[in-house]
C-alpha cells in the first residue's frame, strides 16, 4: 500500500515523476480514469515512418499536448527515436518542449509576435515568419546578440488559412534574404485535400510551390507534406515531412497501410453500478430508459475530459472485453453505460474508452465516426485532468 500511495505520490519539478519499475495495474489501482501512452509503440511509429519517407527527414508534429498523448513523455521519447525535427503552433509550445530537454530544431507553424523574439533567441526556436516587421526586428535583436535566427516561410498554395501569395513570400524572402542575423532556411506549404478521396488539388498545389522554390534556390529546406501526403504523395517529400497523427498509429483515410501501432488508450473504472427497472431512465433529460431490467455502470470521464457529448446514446465502451453502450447523455464528468450483458459486471472494473480489452478493440477512429468528428479532434480533446502514463511494457516511466 505504502508503495502505491508513492508510486500515485505528487510530480517532481519538471511535473514528470519517474516511476522506476511500478506496473501499469499498479500505478492505475486507485485512478478514477487515465490514459495509457505506449512509448515503444510511439518509437516503433517514428521509426516505421522514418523508413517509410527516407530519405526525407521526419519533423514530429508535436502541437496540442501531443495530441492529446501528453508532451512530458511524447517528446523525450521521439528525440529518443531519432526524428530530425519537431515542430508546434505557438512560440509556448516550442519554449516548453526545450523546457523538457529537447535539443533538436523546433519549428514553429503558426503566427509568432515581436514580444516572442527574446524567448525565440533565447530557446534557439524556428520562427514561421509572415512579415517584413517581424524579419526585420528578429534579424536586428538576433545581430546585436551575437546570433543568427533561423525563418521559414509559409506559402499559401491554395488552402487560403495562413502563409502568403507565391508572389509575396517571393518578395518576403529577397527582402529578409542579406539581413545579418537572419538565416532564411526553409520554405513551406500546407495541403488542403491531403486526406480526401481525391487528392489531386495536391498536384496543383506541389506545381504552385515547386515554382516558389525554384524562384528561390538559395532557401534549402521545403516541406509540405503532413501525415496523409507524407504517405500517399511521395513526390511531395521534399527535404521533410511534417507528421503528426500518424506517429500516433492512427492513419488518415486513402493512405497505405505503414505498419503502425496504436500509442494511446483511454481507460477508466466504473465508479458504481445501478440497477435500474423497465421503463426507468437515466442521465440528463432522461434521454434513454429501459426496456428490461438494466445494470449501468459509472464511468468517471465526460465531456470536461474531451469525451464527446454526442457519444451519448450512441458510442461504446469496453467492459470485461464486452462493447457495452453508452446509455443517456454524457455529463460534464461522467456517464453510463449498460452492462446488463456482461456477467459479474461489478464496481472496479476497468472500462475502456479508446484501447484493446480482450480480443475486442475501439479505436480513436472509431469513436471519431460515432461522435461525427475526425481523430485528430477526438485526440487532441483529451484535457489536461486525465492523468497520462507513458510506459513500456508496462512497465511505468514517466507521468504528466
Ligand atoms: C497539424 C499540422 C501538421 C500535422 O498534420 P497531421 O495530419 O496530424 O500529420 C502538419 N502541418 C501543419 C501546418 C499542421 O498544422
């Protein structure tokens, strides 16, 4: 018992405990819900991937937490596995991944301000750079230190969210190109239909970009691709790849099968188990009621947690390798699922929300249909108040 209380015991400093060789049954005997991060499976994607676009590099797309996975282990652990790059949306997200020891470049995709500039020279971070303004103040802050900051340059080619004309990032480049401090490094675009059935406004999109480039020989690093173009488009590599849900295990729709695993489960115990009479209902507005005498079970997750409100009536779970449903709404902090089918259904049983129970598995792609989303957004939804445990073997590493 002692040794449980100290295994669940608060984080260290960094807020990532190292656990030593505490089982993963014992680090979650007394957590209400967490999520399980399989390290090995996370590495064995990196790798797959690496193999699968080489020789172009692969940048780990590591913005939001991880996708939901959590950052404290996620990125340790892909600096580990050898990915070349790592790149994030906002300058905070590029400052707390060197805030957990990662040396590799960083990249940042989305729009940077002037007030970043000392944290940007400071963590050596790869601005996204979308005016002559913000250039020009980098470049000058960067000379006086005594440093030369790195750029890139986002070109919209079509998807008409962020980035600039061909014909400004063109201007933008020769503009920035001879300022003592700046090193304008890389060129990038960003695809619209990566991961529809047809593809082929991609096409359009390489011709408009492989013109930037050639108007700019000089800038060495291109890339375009995220995870689907990575895999379907191979001449749409070009030096990297920026990939994210892939290295996760799930693949976008229409890309070959690239041998992944699954990184991330969501699990939870039912808190307690009611017995509810035909004609009886349950949860909010009382949605659902029975038509037999039903069994339901408390599961301790909702939609505070990221799991989705429209899963209510309509998703399942995994109880004793049983696919249970989800029966009435879901609430801000729990919900229910009938597990009038599954003998012995009893209070501590370990529910599964994303994972593999048995011979039985959902998928984050699966509970995406349900709920009429995408898994990057079931993903990524997962809040912060879910404990993550980022294990190998089982065996528990690290927590965030
Ligand atoms: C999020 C993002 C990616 C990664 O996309 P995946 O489909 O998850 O691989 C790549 N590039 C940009 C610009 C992004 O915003």
């Amino acid at each position: 018992m002692t040794q449980l209380l100290a295994g669940a015991a608060t984080p260290d400093r960094d807020g990532a405990a190292a656990c030593g060789s505490e089982t993963l049954a014992s680090a979650t005997a007394s957590l209400n819900s967490w999520i399980e991060v399989d390290l090995d499976a996370l590495a064995h994607n990196a790798g797959a991937l690496r193999s699968f676009v080489s020789p172009s590099e692969l940048i780990a797309v590591v913005k939001a937490n991880a996708y939901g996975a959590g950052i404290r282990g996620v990125a340790p652990a892909l600096e580990n596995a050898g990915v070349d790059r790592f790149a994030v949306v906002w300058v905070q997200e590029a400052v707390e991944l060197r805030a957990l020891g990662v040396s590799r470049p960083i990249l940042v995709l989305g729009h940077a301000n002037e007030s970043d500039i000392p944290v940007v020279l400071q963590y050596d971070i790869t601005l996204t750079c979308d005016t002559l303004a913000l250039g020009r103040k980098l470049a000058a802050d960067a000379f006086a230190a005594g440093k030369r900051a790195k750029v890139h340059i986002h070109v919209d080619t079509g998807l008409h969210r962020d980035g600039l004309t061909p014909d400004a990032a063109i201007r933008l480049a020769q503009a920035l190109r001879d300022l003592p401090g700046l090193d304008v490094e890389g060129l990038s675009t960003h695809m619209a239909n990566a991961d529809e059935a047809d593809d082929s406004f991609s096409g359009e999109q390489e011709a408009a970009f492989a013109a930037v480039c050639d108007a700019l020989p000089w800038i060495r690093y291109r890339h375009a691709a995220n995870s689907a173009t990575a895999l379907r488009r191979p001449g749409a590599r070009l030096t990297g790849v920026r990939v994210g849900l892939a290295l996760h295990g799930v693949q976008p729709d229409f890309t070959p099968e690239a041998g992944l695993r699954p990184v991330l489960q969501l699990k939870s115990h039912l808190i307690r188990i009611v017995d509810v009479a035909p004609g009886e209902g349950a949860s909010y507005g009382l949605t659902w009621r029975a038509g037999r005498p039903s069994r339901l079970g408390l599961v301790p997750v909702g939609y505070a947690d990221g799991w989705r409100r429209g899963l209510g009536n309509t998703g399942h779970v995994l109880v004793r390798g049983i696919p249970c449903p989800m029966v009435g709404r879901v609430c801000m902090d729990q919900f229910l699922v009938d597990v009038t089918d599954v003998q012995g259904a009893a209070t501590g049983d370990e529910a599964v929300l994303i994972g593999a129970q048995g011979a039985a598995e959902i998928t984050a792609e699966a509970v995406a249909r349900t709920a009429g989303t995408i898994p990057w957004d079931v993903l990524s939804s997962l809040q912060a108040r879910l404990p993550r445990l980022f294990h190998r073997d089982g065996i528990v590493e690290t927590r965030q």
